[in-house]
C-alpha cells in the first residue's frame, strides 16, 4: 500500500477528532509519534491501511 499523506489527514481529523481535542502534526517530532501511534491505533481501531495513511500525514507534518 502507499502511504497517502491526503488520506491520512482526513482519517486523523474525521476518527481521532471524534474522541478527543486534535494535537497540530508539529507538536510533536515524528519519533514521538510513532509513539503516540503506537498506542493510539489499535485504540481508536484503526485498520492497518488507515494506520499507515495516518502515520504518513503525522510524520510529514511532524516537528522537525
């Protein structure tokens, strides 16, 4: 699958923003991303395509 950085966003604002307030992409590093993602994919029961649709728009807009 490739990773669709469009798609990813609109996953992260439509399923993330239904639970709780949305951090901006740049308030964290990628690495600390992965992190957050890690725990909150399964969480929020993405399927593996959103995850990494998901990851792919918070790590381009991640923090540097």
């Amino acid at each position: 699958i490739k990773p669709d950085i469009e798609t990813g966003k609109t996953i992260f604002t439509n399923r993330c923003g239904n639970c709780h307030g949305l951090p901006k992409p740049d308030d964290f590093t990628a690495k600390s991303w992965e992190g957050i993602l890690s725990y909150m994919i399964p969480k929020a029961r993405l399927s593996k395509e959103q995850g990494i649709h998901v990851t792919a728009y918070l790590k381009a807009s991640a923090a540097k």
